[in-house]
C-alpha cells in the first residue's frame, strides 16, 4: 500500500529524477513557462512554489538553499530579485499548468507550466476600462441626440 508516499517516481531512478526537476525548475524561472509531460509539470509546481517561497523570504539563507537545489547562479538572482518580489502579497498559487495537447510519438499528455503573472499587473489589467463600453456610451449619446433632433 502507497499510504502517506507523496511525490511521484515518473519512471527513474532516485539521482536521474532529482536532476531532472532541478533542471526543470531552473528551466521554468529562467524562461518563465516550458512545456512538458503533465506529472512532471505537477511534480514541478511543488519545488517551484517552495523555491519562490524561499525567494520571498529573501534572506542569505534561503538564498543557499535555493542554489542547492538549481544549477544557475543567474537563475537564482532572477528568482530572488524579480520573480519572488511580484508574489510580495500572494500566499502560494505561483504557478498555472495548462493541459495541450498528447504527444505525437507516445500519446503521453502535455501541459505547459507558467509563472502567473504579477498581481500589480492584473489590477492594471482589471481598472483599465474596456473600448467596447466607450463605444457603447458614445453610440447611445449619438442616438439620443438624434432622438432630440428629430422630436425638436
């Protein structure tokens, strides 16, 4: 019985699965979004939400325990200076994984994983009012002032 075994063994040896993860991870906070399998990918989003973690901690410690688990030095920079700062006001949930698509070769399911993108930049998002009720607001102006042409 698999009673309290978390994680999953996506077919490899111990070594050949923790380096591809700390692979896969430096990948994902360098490039911001890879595609792969769809177990790898939530394998993946439990050691990238950990590791954005330790970047919003932001401490020497938890900087030297990012690089023990990636391979860059550059990677672990921009995880600590631009990717953990725009996580400042969320509590877990970095992370989307889209499903695509099966692969060709196998049929194996493919999903592509993401940093979401920052929370300033959604309320952005959100406030900027929309063209189409502009347009609307303009189009009922210019019928009612012809309603007024044509009564008065």
């Amino acid at each position: 019985m698999r009673h309290r075994k978390a994680g999953r063994k996506l077919n490899r040896t111990t070594s050949h699965r923790l380096m591809m993860l700390r692979n896969m991870v430096t990948s994902l906070f360098e490039h911001e979004r890879i595609e792969t399998t769809e177990a790898k990918a939530k394998e993946l989003r439990r050691l990238a939400e950990h590791l954005v973690t330790l970047g919003k901690r932001g401490d020497l410690h938890s900087r030297r325990q990012a690089l023990k688990t990636m391979n860059n030095k550059k990677v672990v920079g921009k995880l600590f200076n631009e990717v953990a700062p725009r996580f400042e006001g969320r509590n877990g949930g970095y992370t989307h994984i889209f499903k695509t698509r099966s692969r060709p070769g196998d049929g194996a399911a493919l999903a592509i994983i993401e940093l979401i993108p920052s929370v300033a930049k959604q309320e952005k998002a959100d406030k900027k009012p929309s063209k189409k009720k502009d347009t609307q607001k303009k189009d009922t102006q210019k019928k009612d002032a012809q309603k007024k042409d044509a009564q008065g």
